[in-house]
C-alpha cells in the first residue's frame, strides 16, 4: 500500500482513539501498517500506562492488525495527563505547556519523522517544535485514497 505523505517517513507515529480506532480513516491507517512492516510504526497515545494503554495491542488485533507490526506503545506520564484532566480546575498548570509538547517530543525521542494524529490542537506545539510532521487522521485524502 502506498501513500503520498506517508511514503516519506520510515518510522511513523501513530495515535489510537479516532486515528487506528475508530476515526473516518482507521481502516486505511491499519491496512498501511499491514502493507509496510518494514517501517517501525510506533503508538503514541494520551492513554495513561497499564492496564489502558496496553489495553491498545489487542483492539488492534481485534481490527485485524498484528500487533508484532507495532514496534512499541508509549503513554503520556500520568502526571501530565491529570494536569490536562483537571484543566478547568487549574488552567494555568504548568504542566499543561508540557501536555501539549509530550506527543511532538516522544515521536521525536523514538525516531518518528510523523505523527498521525486527530488532536492537533492538543499536538502540534509539540511537532512544531521537535520538527515532526503532523498529519491529522481525520483528512479527506486518506478517505479518497482508500475508495480508489
């Protein structure tokens, strides 16, 4: 399987919920992963560590993707993810500046040149500054790409 913007980076990162999970354009992220194994395709995801993160392999495999195609899964540290959960509460939090960057920074940490991903608002800080490509998971050219 092919593919215009994704062809270009070797490993990719990859969001769960509404990206690989039921977003408009799951079944073609999957189904690139599938057709590319000899890319390194790593989960990056705002899902916090054990048991829900990991919870992720197997919804893969229950959409029919192996999870041996995935190279690893890292999760937001709980302690940025409760400054983003308790926001209203405290939207001036420190931790939320730190939020925004994680996903950008640890695609950066693993490699990754992409990242695939619906929440860019929450993301593209983050890319921006460690020079990772953002791509939203929701985009119509996935969606016309998987029709053609």
């Amino acid at each position: 399987m092919r593919n215009a913007i994704l062809d270009n980076h070797k490993t990719i990162a990859w969001d769960i919920d509404e990206t690989l999970i039921n977003g408009p354009n799951s079944r073609f992220f999957r189904d690139y992963i599938r057709g590319n194994p000899d890319k390194c395709h790593y989960l990056v995801t705002f899902r916090t560590p054990r048991p829900w993160a990991e919870e992720a392999l197997e919804q893969l495999r229950a959409h029919g993707l192996d999870p041996s195609l995935i190279s690893g899964v890292s999760s937001v540290p709980v302690d940025l993810f409760a400054a983003f959960a308790n926001r209203h509460e405290d939207p001036d939090h420190p931790l939320l500046v730190d939020f925004d960057h994680w996903k950008g920074m640890e695609a950066a940490r693993l490699g990754c040149t992409v990242l695939v991903d619906d929440m860019e608002a929450s993301v593209i800080r983050g890319c921006l500054r460690h020079s990772v490509t953002f791509v939203h998971s929701h985009h119509e050219c996935f969606a016309l790409e998987h029709a053609a």
